[in-house]
C-alpha cells in the first residue's frame, strides 16, 4: 500500500468523526501474527502486513458508507495505541499527515484508498505506522513526496542470551589457533620423517650374511701384535693395518678359527678344553668385546667357531640339565658375536638328538645370529648355511657339483675353495695363477662366498718342513700372513721366528693390489646388487624362481660363464679361465656384447663395451659383464 493512498484514507477516516457509533467500545484489531507468524518479522516489519485480498462483492461504494462517530474516549483509545510486543510504540494512523507534491492525492477524493476499505465494515482493525527511533520527525520519500511520521519506538526487543555467548571467546581463539598451528607442525614434521626413513633404493630385504663376503682368519697366523712371541692374537686381528685390510677387501664378516684354551696352542687347537674361556696366548674374553666393537664400527660382522663335538651329552641327564651349548651362545651373545659355525656336528657324540637341539639352540639367540653347520642331510630348515667346499683339484666339470649342491640345500650354502681343514688353494690348482680367479669365480655363486686368508694373493704352504718342525706338518695349511708385500708390517718382529714356517705369495706388490682391488669390487657388487645376493630362499625372492645358471662350459679349455639376474635388473655375467692356457671362446650365440664391471688381471678393460664374438681370455683371467635385461 502506498503511502498518499493511506495519508488520503486517513483523511476520509477523520472525516466521520461526526458518526455516531452503536458503542463505545472498539473493538481490537487481530494481533499481527495473524499476517506475520515470524516474531521477529512482526517486530521489526509492521508496516509489511499483507492487505486482505480485495472481494468483489465488498467493493467500497458511497451507498453503501456506513455512518458513525467515535466518542471523546475512544478516539484517544485509538489515538495511543501500546503494542503487545515489548518495547515497540505505535501510534495511530488517525494523527495528521501532510503530504506535498504527491501524484497521488488528487486522486484521494474521486476513490477510496485501501486504508479506508481495512477501516471498512468487513474489515475492524486500525492501520498502525512505526517510525525510526533514530529520527521520529524524519521525512519518509514516496513518489517524490515527502511524508512527515510522527510515528516512534524505542528499542527492538532484546534476544534472549544463548549459554554459549557467555565463554571466553579470545582464549577459545588463542587455544583453536595454537592447536592448528601444532597440528600443522606435527604433520610438516611426520611427513619429513617418512621421507627420511624412506628406503634409498628399492633393493629387495635380505639376511645380511647372503650379502657378505666371510673371511677365515685362524688367529695364531694373521698378526702377531701384542705379545711379539711369534704367535699371532686378538690385538693382532684388530689392529689398525688389518682393519683397514678387511675393509679395503670389501669383506661382510670374519669368522675366527678356534680361540679356545688347549692343552698345546696353536699345535692342538682342534682340541680345544672349552667354549667360553680364551686362550691366554691369544688374549682375553675383553679383547674379543673390543674386537667385535671395532669390526662393527667398519660394518663387519664376528662368527666364532664354537667345537660343540667337545660336549659330551649325558643321555640319561634329569630335567634340570642345562646344555653347554646354549650356555655358551647366551654368553657370546653378550659380547656381540653375530653368528657360529658349529665345528663337529657331524661328531657321532652329537647326534642322537641332533635337530631338537639346533632348535634349542637357536631359542638361545635371535634369528640375526647365523647359524653355519657342517653338511648334514635334514638340518637344512634348522642352520642358515650348509658349509661346501668345491673341489677345483683336478679341473673337471664344475657344472655337475655345483648345480647339485645348490638343488640340495637350497642354495642355502656357505661355498669355499680353500679353509683351514684343507690344503692351500695355491698348492691344489693345476696352475696356481688361478686362485684369484677360482675366488671371483665362487663370488658369482649363489649362496655366501668364504675366503681363507692369504688366498687373495696366493698364499702357499711352506715346502720344506724340517725334523724340529715335524709335528706341525697337519697345519701347513696355516703358515703365517705375509705383510710385507703391502708395505705394512710384518706377522711378527724382525727378531721372533713365528710358530709356523712362512710360506710363499705368489702375488707381490703391484699384482697382490690387482688381485686385492678385484676381490673388492666383487664383494661390493655382490653387496648391492640384488642379481648377486638373492637365491631361492631369500625374503623377497619369488618363489620357486631361479636366478642362476651355467650358460657355458669347457672342461677341456677351463673356460665357464656364469649367469646370474633379477627381475627388472641387468644380467650379471662372470667369464673365467681356470685353465692353463689363453683362449678365445666365441659367445656370440649367448651375448651380443656387454659392459666390463670387473677384469682381471687386464683391469683397463674396466668399464668398456665389449662383444663376444672376439673375445679372448688369458688363464686365469675373469671379466664380470653386465648385459640386457
């Protein structure tokens, strides 16, 4: 409705002042919710009431005008008006309006406005205005006009207070603002540690022994250090030239030959009187604590050999009986030993009931220790090595003992070529030129590969044992480590004979470091290339798969080739020449070509391409390739 037509309603309605009224009672208009269910909308918008739609039969006419007046009471009962709603004023609509300039009012007498028609018969309530608490007198513009209302109110009615305008909202925002910031950085600082932890390559998880390259050192020959008395000890094994060895080899892990008491050290060390005390003429239970701290600082690993074939088993022991054997893993256990070679299982004293007490025995350490045994039908899911010795002797076949092993231990094998129970690899090849290529040739094995000490440079027995020395004829396997090939010291002083007779290194000086530096990158190969170290049992190989094969050889020329790989990897492949003589072998048919990781003794051959068909091969010589996947 606008606001002329209800300034001319108004008029009209003052006009009939003069009627009568059948009573002096008004009657009260409907409550505003009628029109506005919303209480706040009632509160704050009457002047929004919806008119009543407009019905034809009810069309305002002068005949139909009713006549009537308001008395002095009720006029002012319509003129102050209190609304129900608290804190809103109103007053009437009858109070004087002007109006100036309006289209509208001209049109005022010729045709009821709709306030009149609500002010009507059919229609008992009285039109209220409101006006602005800010400004009571302020002028309202309607159609260019301008509308004085003296129309008022207070206030809006107050809303109610909810329980949760009363918290303190400043520290609720410095707790939520802190703890955002916290979450964040927890989140910054997860995220940075899994990118920290995550793995720096995607190499498959192995034991660490199937990595490693062992070196067999028997104590009594490695280094005489501490007491100068011309046997070897413990202090010798750790001083800082064989550290640096042993780490300049690449090697995993050293396993020590018997360090036992005896009653005659190091003639009858094979008879050793007990597993945890050591013989005085090596040394101390400390040294082998420092010992082990110092291999490990340089990633090496400790294997002690451990004569179980010394207990001797009481069948009809009570059930308080403690096994020795596990008395002496608990003990080297805690002096960090990593893993045993169990020296005479085999021993008849040993084996009625043999597998229950492996798997006693193993409850003993933890499953990083290995566990390394002599070759016993059916304890091959009980030990982690079965030791082998390959017999390069008479220069056979190797295809026929090496496949078989593997098939029979599940490549689960500790391989060796020469060990302190047998004769020096020097002394039993036909040309023993080849050591370091029968070395580099059982380094492509599956399985873990072990080195007696002294064989990397060809170490020979002494030749010529005299009468005084007769009864050491069943150790000249072990004469004494010759340092001074490498510029070092030697086994002993000057001045001290050593126990054993030296005997001769076929490789000196500039040789001896080709064969070194050859062994050394054929053990880090094998330590980071998963083409080397998986077999067929190892965690993370697929199983009942195979990455190893003989794709060639000639008994008759030495020649052999060595296939090894894994899945989305090159193919590793080792050549040798075990025989005695050069020979230039055509492999096109298995190989293109490949690129050199490893040549010996030719080591300028090292990291170029090469092709089959024109290969040659001196004896003795080995190039490890790496060729398509």
């Amino acid at each position: 409705m606008n606001v002329p037509e209800l300034a001319s309603g108004v008029e009209a309605a003052n006009s009939l002042s003069s009627l009568a009224l059948p009573s002096t009672d008004l009657a009260k208009s409907p409550s505003s919710s009628t029109f506005l269910g919303d209480e706040e909308a009632r509160s704050t918008c009457p002047l929004l009431t919806p008119s009543p739609p407009a019905v034809a039969n009810d069309q305002y006419t002068p005949e139909n005008e009713t006549t009537f007046s308001l008395t002095d009471d009720a006029n002012d009962e319509i003129t102050h008006f209190q609304s129900p709603l608290e804190g809103v004023k109103f007053s009437a609509a009858r109070q004087s309006m002007q109006s100036e300039g309006s289209t509208s009012s001209g049109s005022s007498g010729q045709e009821p406005t709709a306030c009149v028609q609500l002010l009507g018969p059919h229609h008992n309530y009285q039109h209220i205005y409101m006006t602005t608490a800010v400004d009571p007198d302020g002028p309202l513009q309607e159609n260019g006009g301008t509308v004085n209302m003296p129309l008022s109110f207070d206030q809006f009615s107050n809303v109610g207070d909810y329980f949760f305008t009363t918290w303190n909202w400043p520290l609720i925002r410095q707790i939520s603002s802190f703890f955002v910031v916290a979450v964040l950085i927890g989140a910054f600082g997860i995220a940075i540690t899994m990118i920290a932890t995550l793995p720096k390559d995607c190499d498959p998880p192995h034991e660490w022994w199937t990595s490693a390259t062992v070196y067999e050192i028997f104590p009594a020959s490695f280094k005489d250090s501490k007491y100068q008395d011309g046997v070897g000890d413990l202090s010798g094994v750790v001083s800082p030239e064989s550290i640096n060895y042993l780490k300049g080899l690449g090697i995993g892990a050293v396993r020590l030959n018997s360090i036992f008491t005896s009653h005659n050290y190091p003639e009858d060390y094979h008879n050793a009187e007990s597993l945890t005390d050591v013989n005085q003429k090596l040394g101390s239970i400390e040294d082998v604590r420092t010992l082990a701290k110092k291999l490990h600082a340089n990633n090496i690993s400790l294997i002690l050999d451990l004569p179980v074939h010394i207990v001797k088993y009481n069948s009809t022991a009570g059930p308080d009986y403690i096994d020795p054997v596990i008395n002496a893993l608990e003990f080297w256990r805690s002096y960090d030993v990593d893993g045993f070679y169990f020296v005479g299982l085999d021993n008849e004293t040993v084996q009625p009931h043999l597998k229950s007490r492996l798997q006693s025995w193993r409850q003993a350490v933890s499953k990083r220790h290995v566990f390394i045994a002599p070759p016993i039908l059916g304890i091959e899911n009980l030990v982690d090595l079965v030791h082998i010795s390959l017999d390069l002797t008479h220069g056979g076949p190797l295809r026929s003992p090496i496949t078989g092993a593997l098939e029979l231990w599940s490549q689960k094998i500790l391989w060796s070529v020469g060990h302190s129970g047998n004769l020096r690899l020097a002394d039993r090849l036909k040309d023993s030129n080849n050591t370091v290529a029968a070395l580099l040739l059982l380094m492509s094995l599956p399985g873990t590969p072990s080195i007696l000490y002294g064989d990397e440079i060809g170490l020979k027995a002494p030749q010529d044992l005299d009468t005084d020395n007769g009864e050491l004829q069943h150790l000249r396997q072990l004469p004494p480590m010759p340092w001074a090939y490498s510029n070092q010291n030697k086994f002993t002083d000057h001045n001290v004979l050593p126990w054993m007779p030296s005997g001769e290194a076929l490789l000196k000086n500039s040789d001896a470091q080709k064969a070194q530096t050859a062994v050394a990158k054929m053990a880090v190969l094998r330590k980071y290339s998963p083409q080397m170290y998986m077999t067929n049992h190892t965690i993370g190989m697929p199983r009942g798969s195979k990455n190893f094969v003989i794709k060639y050889e000639n008994a008759e020329t030495g020649v052999i080739v060595v296939q090894r790989w894994y899945q989305r990897r090159h193919k590793v492949v080792t050549i040798a020449n075990l025989g005695q003589n050069a020979i230039s072998p055509d492999l096109s048919s298995y190989y293109h070509g490949g690129k050199v990781l490893i040549a010996y003794p030719n080591a300028r051959l090292q990291g170029q391409d090469i092709t089959m068909r024109q290969l040659s091969l001196v004896a003795g010589e080995v190039l490890v390739l790496q060729v398509d996947k």
